[in-house]
C-alpha cells in the first residue's frame, strides 16, 4: 500500500526522498500504482523536467520520464526501436508508461529493452554520486537509483524482429541488431526470461562479401543465447532455430 | 491527503488516500462513464484523456493527476432534447457511433470515443489504420472493431463538414446472383466503402414490405451508453455499502482442518468474515437452467474441501476495498492437501483420489462421483457399425481444444442491498435474472418471493454470466451485516474464479465411400468440467448435437444417418468450465470440420462439394433430435430451412475462393508483412516486415458449421406490451441485453405490430418484480423465443387498438383495419391516430387500459447454417501464422436488424480468431494458473485485426411470425477450423491441437 506520496520539483530535493527506506520513484505509475501489501512511499519525477529528448552530436538523451508515446513518435527515434515500443504496450500504457519505468520494471519479453540493449543503451543514474552505467550491466541486479537518462547512438543500424502469436501480442521470440560504422555489431534476444539477453557484441565486417564472421556468426550467437530458454511459451529448440532466422532477416534488412 | 483535481474544465477539492487511484477518485466523483475493466491497464475500459491522451485511469494514482486536465466521457455531448432546456445534443463522435452500430454492450464505448477524439483533435482526416492505431489502447470484446472504425470514419467526415455524408449501413441484395472472384466485393456505393465492408444482406421476398423489421434501426439504449451513463450494475451509490472479497484456496485439492478468522474480524473496517462453518450447508449448481437443473448438484457456498486453485474459503465484507484484502491476509486457514488431478485424462483411472465426496452429492442422469464423471453420454443414431462396414475408406484422428476464457470486458459484479420490506434485492449483471432469483432462494433460505433481482445493462457475458457465480457471496454478506454490498471481481478472478469453455479431447471415426458419401462418422469426447459439474452435460451434449449433426451423409444414408457419440465429462481440479458463447459446439466443429478436409484431401475431392454433398438438406429430420435432447424426452424435430448452399456461393464469391483455392501462384504471391507506425508530426507510414516474401505462404480454408435456436419445449420467454396516452408503449421482457441488442431487435417487431416507428416503443428489461418471466439470454434464443413472445403480446395489443379503432371510425369490422405509421387505417382509408385512441380508452369512452401480454416455448430449434472461410499466411522458417480475411455468409431466417446482427457475427468471428491462434488457458504442475492477465492471455486488438465480410443470406424460417433464426453464437463455430484448414492449404500440414501456434506449425514443418 502507498502510504505517502511525493511530488518533488528538484533533483536533490528527489534523491533526498528517495534515500527515505521503502521510497520509490514514481514514473507514469502503470505499475506503482497497483495495489501492495508492502508499506511505501513514492516520488513522483513528473516535476523535474526529466522529460526531454536531446540529440548530442551521435547520441540521443532520452529523459527518464520520456514517455514510452513520446519515444515513438519523436523523430529522432530509429525506426527499429521504433516497432519494438509500439510492441511493449498498448497505447494508453504507452501514453503513461515512461523509458525508465520501463527499463527497471522489464522483463524478458520486452521489446523495448530488448532494442535498447542491441543499441548498447548508457543509464545516468544518480544517487550520492552520479554515474553512467551499461544497460546490460544494469539489468541483472537493477540497483537501487535514480535513473535520470538513457543515451543511445544514432550513428547506427538497427533492426528488431519478433515472432508472436499474433501481430500484436508479446514476443516468444525477439531480436534486435545495431550494427556501427566500424563493423561493431550488437546482437539482443528477447521474448524468454528476467530480461533480454545480449546475444553478441563483436566486430563484423558490414562490407558485401567482406570477410569476418558475417551472418553465420550472428545466427550462432542468436541460436546460443536460447540454449535453455524453455518456458510455457515454447521450447528452446524453437527459440534456438528462430531466433537464428531472425537475425539473419535482420543482418539482411541492415544490408538492404 | 488533500489534492485538487480539473474535471471536464472544473476544479474539484479533494481528500484522498496516497495509494487511491485516479480511477477511484473520478467515480467517486460521479464520472460513472470510466469503467473497470482490470488493474494493469490492458483494457483500457477505465480511459480518461489527461492532457488530451488517452490514459488508465487505474493504472495511475489520482495525485499524480493533479496539476493536468482531464476529460471524461461526461465532458461530450448529452441528449439533445431535455424538457424545456435545448443543448447542443451529442458530439459527432458520440452521434456516429450510435448510427454506425457500433455499441454492443456500451461498457467501452465512452473509453473507444475519447481514444477516438484524441486522433481527431489532431487529425481530421485520418487513414483506417490511424484510427485502429488510436482506438487500440481499449480492448472490445463485442465488436470485433469494424464499427467502432467505421464510426470515427464517419464522425471524421463529419466533423470536416464533408456534407453530405453518404452512408448506407448495409448492402442490400434483393436477388441479383453473387458475382465470382476477388473483385465482386469492390463496388463501393459510398465513401467509406473502399476502406470497410459492410455487411450484406441477401433478403428473403417475404420481408420487403416491412417498415421496422430488417431496418438498421439504431439500438434502444445506445443513446445513454454513448453518453457513459450510470447504466452498469456497479454504477450505483448506497450508503453504507461495504466490499466484499473472496479468500481463495492457495491448493488444488484439499480439506480446510481449521479456519482461525479472529485477526481479521478484529481489523477495524471489518464488518463480516464467513467461513463454511457460518453458513447453511446447501448443496446446489450454479448453472443457469431451468428447473430442475440438468446436471449434478455438487457445489456450496462455502465447504470444508477446496477443489481447485481459486476455489473459496472465506468471504470477508468491509468499509473498504483495501481493508478487505488486508483481512484476507490475516485469516488463518490449515490445510490438508490432498492429490490432485490436472489432466482429464487421470481422471477415470482405477486409483485416481475422489474430487467429490460430500453425501450431499446429487446425481443427474449418468453421473457417478466415485469415478469422477460428471456426466456421460452415449448416443448411437442408425447403425454406426453397419456404416462403417459399408465404407470403403475409414479415417480416425484426435484433436483437441483449450480451456478459454469469456473475457466480457465488465467482469461479474453485483449489489446486494434489503429493501425496505425485507426483500433482498441482488443488482446483478446477469444472463439469468430469473434463475438467479429461484436458485439463490434456497441456498440463503429465502423464499423467492423476498428476492428481487434487477439486471441492468451488462457489459458482455458470452455464456459466463449464466452462472449464479457469485451473487451469493454479496447477499450472505449482506444478510450477515444487514447491510448493502458490492462484490466485483478482479481480472485474476475472472481467470482463476469464474468459467470458461470446456477443454475436450475428440476422436474421430469417418467412414467414407470412394465417392464421398459418408456412410457413418462416429466422435469420443473427454470434456474437463473442472471442479464443478455446471454444465456438463449440456455443454458437451450439444457438442455432437450440433457438430455431429451436419453431416448426415448421401443417398440413402441420407434416409437414415449413423452416427455415433460417446462422451465422459469429468471432473479436475482446475477452475469449473461452464458456458461459454457456441456452448460445446465450437469444440466440435474443430475436430468435424479439420476432420472433413483432410477426408476430402484425401480422397481428392473438392472440399466444400464433399460437405455439400453430405449436409443435411431441408425437409430432413435433425438427427440427434430424435435421440437426445439435454437429459430430456427427445422429441423428433424436422429441419424447415437450410440456407448452405446459398451461403457457400456467396462466401466463396466475397473470398474469391474459385481464384485462389489450387491456385499455385497465388499462394506463393505473399507481399512482405508491413508494420506501421503512427507519429503525431508524420502520420503514419510502413515499414517493411523484415520477412523474406520467400519464406511466406498464403493459405485458404472453409468450414461448414450448424448452431441452433434456443431449447425445444424448455425455453420460454414472457412480455408485456402497455399502450401509454401519446400512442406510446412500454414493452417489458424478461429477456436479457447482454450487448447483444436484443431490447432492439425484440423491440422492432413490436413495433411493426403495432405499426409504430421504434421510437415509440419503451423498452424495459429486465427485473424480476416488473417484467414476465424469461430463461434468459442463452442458446441463441432470445430473438426467436422472446421476440415471438413480445410478437404474441404485441398483437394482443394490436387487436384492442383495432377493436376501438373500428369503433371510433364507425366500421362494423375491426380485422380489416391495418395499424400503420401511428395510425389505425380502415379499408376505405379513414383513420384514426393512435394518440387519439390512447386518450379515448384511457380517459374518454369506456375506458380500459390496452395492453397485452405473450409467452412463447418453441416446439423446434430451427438451426442457423454457415458458411466460414479464412484466408492467411503462413512464415514458413518461423510457423508465425498471420489471418489476413475471414469472411462469413450466414442463414440466420430473417435478420431483424442487418447492423446489431451483423456486429454479432464481426464480435463473434474476432473472438473466435482468439481461439484459433492465441487464448488458452494453462495451469503448471500444482494446479496454478499461468494466465492471469491480459497480458498473458491476449484478446485481439483493433491494430492487428485481418479484414472481415459479413454476408446473410436470408431463409424464411416458418415456425417464427418474423421468419427468424439465430445469429448469436454460430460465428463461434467455424473460425478455428477454417484457419486450420488454411494453415493446411498454405504449407501442408495439420494443426489437430488448437489453438494454432507459431511452434505447432514450425514442429509439424520441421517433421519433429
């Protein structure tokens, strides 16, 4: 149960709150809000201005409370990450729902995330002191913080790809690959787990023809990184084998 | 804490808890037009626009709310016309929406509508796609989408003043023969017409000279569900009411050693714990049926053994919500666990644990506790085994289907509350009120005299509310406290506490000779009724009355089919299936219809000649009438029209089947999936799937399906017609609106008795202390059944107006004279208006009050014939299957309303895609379920809908004065399979476990 409710207008103001025991940030409260057992208090980050999406010179900045709407339909967005915000949440959760919320609450089924972590996504987090953390470093143990920010490149190829049961439903089967001008290739999977894994993070030679481990290299990575992930939603075979055609259809898409 | 909220443009001063949503507050405030739809957001029943974007309300706290505007549906328009006081009337939203057909039950109409104007606002001018994108944020589970899509269109339109607005709802076909191939359904008479199909009606020659029967007349209540009214059962205020909550069991199979309920009693806010031991022991069902109930009696409201995850254990009423379930959590209950059984194939075993012990157990026909059977079935039509000798080909399989859920987007909620005689009254969305009332008066010992059950308007049922499924929790609370209670359910509860459609396990047996004639077809069923027998027998009965029906086979089997059906419905524990729209028959005609493709495949026959050639014909005796009728006498019932044929041929025109099926090319012509995206600065634009158009397959598929029209002999439904002093009149009717628009279409008929436009008919449904009698709304009855009633109480009425009429007009003959356009009129013209009639006989000359009364029981279920196909692609490397079109040419006799008719097969076709390829519902090991959200068990949504085409191909059906059969629930039935059949047509293999699922198809490609 939310026993109090805070609406601080600074950051410090914020942090300080937020060092209370049992305080959590509040971003659009798609889940905060539902009811608890556990006693909390919530800070809500709407009045810190934390709403912003900045283009700084190949990254983009995204405020932590950018909604998942926001994201999608801002230009700057890639078009990739693009497809898998609109999978992450139907549009009145997407109106409500911000980026950070997003990122802390995830499971393996996000789309979204799953497209953060192929573009190699920096949280700013601030606590006693500020720091610049890997979304991949961040998702295993996700600690405690504020997350202020998410930076991405936009000097990068993305692509995302997904099977589901229907066109709109969530993920069995999710991939997304950022390929940089220097041949450095990211590859994420998702639809299985605590969170997307990352699947591939290596040097590819992008030329046609050229040599380095090209698409085989990426449907193994694809293929290894669902060698246990069986669950109600399919078995590992099938993730091992789709995920597989996925990436190469996305290798395929960022040579195109 | 205090906060201040801005309401529709008005500031409101608030004192609220932290934790209270935005969703509490405003309905608390008296905004009734956001709804609870469930807790995480999913369906998006409870949207208000805060700063202009729709968003949940629930899903937000009402503090964070402060400092924006926020608009409800209440900040519209309203009815135009109020006394002496003029306003502006409704917003073109609201006005489109009602012309268009696009309310069914209204509960997330006003949530669609604000979604809606959010895009024009922005928008004037959208695409389809935009305004699927805009709206899909609110799941429906009546519409299917089409409407509500076409509305926006429309009020668009409008709003751009593109004057005049062309809109025929319904295209009509008064004889022309279909024209064949894809490009027949390409003749756009409208502007509209290029983005959405509307739906055909082929109409029968004796309907044209009607005024209201067959008209898309808008429906009776849509003007105040347009307009978010408090129009909902927990859409009331009672002072003092408490909430109720339901402990429930954390086991599958066990026996409550003790219940320690002093802590929680203890916790101030609580006014009432009960546990088993608090309540009279009363053994009962909660199947909503008639007297006496064709099943087992083996429930109560409360016992000292749980018998499945979700089954109850105490009852806890409080001040508040929050409260009650902080008082759940301090009920101290000792288990003894017992073995459990999860798969209905243990359950028969030798050594598997008895599920029902209890002595009160009351046995129904076949049902035998000790072996855990609930029902039992053996039904041998002919002489199946001599057919069979005579085949020359036999082919067996096994199929299955899922255990699915209702999903009616306003889950089960009612009001209990003593009325100032001491007479319970349960405000209960029902599909039952009257069984409501005569099953609860013995389980709370109460006569049925002190219960008064109200329905208001009910936000969907589709079968899962009839079932008395939890009004006895409320009314135990309130007799216990003496005060009034509201009990709704969460959405966790409507998957792990309410019904759903019965798992079942099929074998087929076919036998075939070399030139198609069926020379008998045989199919075992296992159902899985769960903890609890409540339809049971019914459910799985009608499963082969119906499915096993179509096919009678050729020649002389024709004379005399054989047919064989046997089936076991046993107990699990699993929450209890019960009804659920199509009732049995969609888990037949998966396993039929599947089964029938592959036999014609096989044997290199066309498939829909094959079905043709074996389906029953009219003038035939509907085979299973003369062999079972739901644990009654049977009674041999002939088939009067079969309209199969015709909606073959027009099906196949509208697909564009004789272009495509066997056509090589076409299947391979699969264009690369688009994805779109909306943005608010470029609209919307696609972006190509990256789906190698190589690794795609298009696919097609039919599926011939039967349903039928209410219980033969059982079902009976009441009404009352009251002429008013203006020429006006109340209709009454027992019968039960769950969305359907049955007030409308029952409503039309009067109307055309009486001569009057529909908007001179009141329509009341339904109260138990006011309105006659009715079943309620179930087995694709009520237009048949109650509308035949309305008829017969209409024209009583009818003869009393003429009666006087002739008076006042100096006619000696009072049969001549017609009622029409508000007038009574003799043979020599002379007339009299039916106002002037009503103050006559109310005031003036031998006054009497006209009214008349009808009840009708139906001696036949005439059964509605259809014909369904789908068209898909198949991603072969993935077995990601995509539904591209359904379309569906369906003999329901006369359609009363071409638009609410029309709406019930879209909604019924959307749902029926969900268990073609998504909804199931799963358990793990212990008993648990794994769906418990919409998250997980996903419902369409308006952005991922394939195209869909409604064709009627009307028959007059002679036992009805309107000609009418049913529509309700036969769109259930032919969807799965016809995707099966298409996902077969596509790749090549069979799918013989529903639903159809990306690895199933990636399994059966691969071999393994």
């Amino acid at each position: 149960m939310i026993t109090a409710y805070h609406r601080p207008q600074t950051l410090d103001e914020a942090l300080t709150l937020l060092a209370r025991p049992n305080t959590f940030p509040l971003g659009g409260g798609t889940l905060l809000s539902h009811p608890s057992a556990d006693s909390v208090q919530v800070v809500d980050l709407q009045a810190l201005g934390l709403n912003q999406i900045k283009k700084s010179g190949n990254s983009l900045e995204i405020g932590a409370t950018v909604t998942l709407q926001q994201l999608l339909e801002s230009e700057l967005c890639p078009d990739a990450l693009k497809r898998a915000i609109k999978l992450e949440a139907p549009l009145n959760i997407r109106n409500a729902a911000t980026v950070a919320g997003t990122i802390v609450a995830c499971d393996g089924r996000s789309t979204f995330v799953c497209g953060l972590l192929a573009l190699d996504a920096k949280l700013a987090i601030a606590n006693r002191k500020s720091e610049i953390v890997n979304l991949g470093d961040y998702l295993p143990l996700r600690p405690r913080g504020l997350i202020t920010s998410i930076t991405i490149p936009m000097n990068v190829k993305s692509a995302f790809e997904y099977v589901a049961r229907t066109p709109a439903d969530k993920p069995i089967v999710c991939v997304a690959l950022a390929q940089w001008p220097s041949g450095r290739t990211r590859l994420a999977v998702g639809g299985y787990g605590k969170a997307p894994m990352l699947a591939m993070d290596g040097d590819v030679d992008p030329s046609p023809g050229g040599r380095g481990i090209q698409g085989e290299g990426v449907e193994a990575a694809a293929r290894n990184a669902f060698h246990e992930a069986k669950d109600e939603w399919a078995s590992a075979e099938y993730r091992q084998d789709v995920a597989a055609t996925l990436a190469k259809r996305c290798l395929d898409n960022l040579k195109a | 804490m205090n906060i201040t909220l801005s309401v529709n443009g008005t500031e409101h001063a608030i004192e609220c808890a932290p934790s209270e949503t935005l969703f509490t507050v405003i309905r608390r405030l008296g905004f009734y037009g956001v709804k609870f739809g469930d807790e995480q957001g999913w369906t998006g029943a409870d949207t208000v626009l805060l700063d202009g974007k729709p968003v949940n309300a629930g899903s937000m706290l009402a503090a964070q709310a402060e400092g924006h505007n926020i608009v409800t549906i209440e900040a519209l328009g309203e009815h135009p016309d109020q006394g002496w006081k003029k306003t502006e009337g409704l917003h073109p939203l609201q006005r489109a929406f009602v012309e268009s057909g696009a309310i069914q039950c209204g509960y997330c109409t006003p949530a669609q509508i604000l979604a809606a104007k959010t895009l024009l606002d922005k928008n004037p001018n959208p695409s389809e796609d935009e305004v699927r994108e805009a709206i899909s944020g609110v799941l429906c589970r009546c519409t299917g989408y089409l409407k509500p899509v076409q509305a926006v269109l429309r009020a668009a339109a409008i709003l751009r003043g593109d004057e005049p607005v062309s809109w025929d709802a319904v295209n009509w076909d008064f004889g022309k023969p279909p024209e064949v191939g894809p490009e027949a359904n390409e003749s756009p008479s409208d502007q509209f017409a290029s983005l959405l199909t509307k739906p055909k009606v082929v109409v029968t020659p004796q309907t044209q000279a009607w005024q209201v029967v067959g008209k898309p007349e808008k429906k009776v209540d849509a003007v105040k569900l347009v307009q978010g009214k408090p129009a909902f059962a927990a859409d009331i205020e009672k002072r003092g009411m408490l909430v109720a909550k339901v402990l429930h069991s954390p086991h599958a199979h066990a026996r409550i050693k003790s219940i320690d309920t002093s802590k929680a009693k203890a916790l101030p806010g609580v006014a009432a714990v009960l546990t088993w031991q608090d309540l009279p022991r009363v053994v009962w069902s909660t199947a909503g049926q008639s007297d006496p109930i064709p099943g087992p009696l083996d429930t109560f409201s409360l016992d000292n053994k749980v018998r499945f995850v979700g089954d109850r254990v105490a009852f806890v009423a409080a001040e508040t919500a929050e409260i009650a379930e902080k008082a759940l959590t301090l009920i101290e209950v000792e288990y003894e666990p017992l073995p459990a059984i999860l798969d209905s194939a243990d359950a028969m075993k030798p050594d598997a644990i008895r599920i029902h012990d209890e002595p009160e157990y009351v046995n129904f026909a076949d049902s035998d506790p000790a072996r855990n059977v609930a029902a039992k079935i053996r039904i041998d039509i002919g002489n199946p085994d001599k057919g069979f000798a005579e085949a020359d080909h036999i082919f067996e399989g096994e199929y299955s289907v899922p255990k699915v859920q209702q999903v009616s987007i306003e889950p089960h909620v009612c009001v209990t509350y003593w009325d100032e005689d001491d007479r319970l009254v349960i405000r209960t969305s029902t599909q039952v009120p009257f069984h409501v009332r005569r099953m609860l008066a013995p389980v709370l010992n109460l006569p049925v005299k002190r219960i008064r059950v109200i329905k208001p308007r009910i936000g969907g049922g589709f079968g899962g509310k009839q079932e008395v499924l939890m009004e006895d929790v409320a009314a135990h609370l309130t007799i216990a406290t003496k005060r009034p209670v509201i009990y709704e359910y969460t959405r966790e509860e409507e998957f792990i506490a309410a019904r759903s459609r019965h798992p079942m396990k099929i074998w087929m047996k076919t036998g075939v000779k070399k030139d198609g004639t069926i020379t008998a077809n045989e199919m075992r069923v296992l159902s899985d009724t769960g903890a609890y027998g409540c339809h049971a027998l019914t459910v799985t009965g009608n499963t082969g009355h119906k499915a096993m029906a179509l096919y009678v086979g050729d020649g002389e089997y024709r004379k005399q089919p054989n047919i064989r059906f046997y089936a076991d419905v046993v107990y699990t524990n699993t929450p209890p299936a019960g009804a659920f729209r199509g009732y049995g028959v969609p888990q037949g005609y998966w396993p039929v219809e599947r089964h029938m493709e592959k036999i014609a495949r096989a044997l290199n026959l066309d498939p829909i000649e094959f079905r043709l050639k074996n389906a029953i014909h009219p003038g035939e005796y509907h085979p299973f009438s003369t062999a079972w009728n739901e644990g009654r006498e049977p009674r041999p019932e002939i088939i009067h029209t079969v309209g199969l044929e015709q909606c073959v041929a027009q099906g196949k025109a509208a697909i564009g089947w004789d272009s495509k099926y066997g056509n090589e090319e076409w299947h391979r012509n699969v264009p690369s999936t688009k994805f779109q995206v909306t943005s608010e600065k470029h609209g919307t634009w696609n972006m190509e799937h990256g789906t190698p158009s190589s690794a795609k397959r298009k696919g097609i598929g039919v599926a011939l399906v039967m349903q039928g029209t209410a219980i033969p002999y059982l079902d009976m439904g009441g009404a009352s017609v009251k002429m008013n002093d203006d020429g006006s009149f109340n209709l009454l009717v027992g019968a039960t609106d769950l969305g359907t628009g049955s007030d409308t279409v029952i409503a039309q008929m009067v109307a055309e008795v009486l001569g009057v436009p529909l908007e001179d008919i009141i329509t009341y449904s339904s109260d138990t202390d006011f309105t006659p009698f009715d079943k309620g709304a179930y087995a694709s009855s009520t237009t048949y059944i109650s509308g035949a009633a309305a008829v017969r109480a209409a024209e009583m009425a009818a003869e009393r107006i003429k009666v006087r009429a002739a008076k006042m007009l100096g006619e000696v003959e009072y049969s001549n004279i017609r009622l029409s356009n508000r007038q009574a009129i003799a043979p020599s013209g002379k007339s009299v208006s039916l106002a002037e009639i009503a103050l006559d006989t109310l005031h003036k000359n031998e006054q009497e009050q006209i009214m008349g009364i009808g009840s009708y029981v139906s001696p036949s279920s005439p059964p509605p014939f259809a014909a369904q196909f789908a068209e898909v692609s198949v991603d072969v490397e993935t077995g990601a299957v995509t539904v591209d079109k359904l379309v569906m040419a369906v003999d329901s006799g006369v359609i009363v309303n071409p638009l609410t008719a029309s709406g019930q097969i879209e909604g019924g076709m959307t749902q029926a895609l969900g268990y073609a390829v998504c909804e199931e519902m799963r358990y793990d090991d212990k008993g648990n379920a794994i769906e418990r959200d919409l998250d997980r068990y996903h419902i369409f949504r308006a952005d991922e809908m394939p195209e869909l085409e409604t064709i009627f191909v009307e028959t007059f059906e002679p036992s009805h004065p309107f000609g009418v059969k049913a529509v309700a629930e036969i769109p259930m039935d032919g969807v799965a399979p016809a995707v099966g059949n298409a996902v077969l047509d596509a790749v090549g293999v069979n799918i013989d476990d529903n639903p159809i699922t990306p690895e199933k198809i990636w399994r059966a490609l691969k071999g393994k």
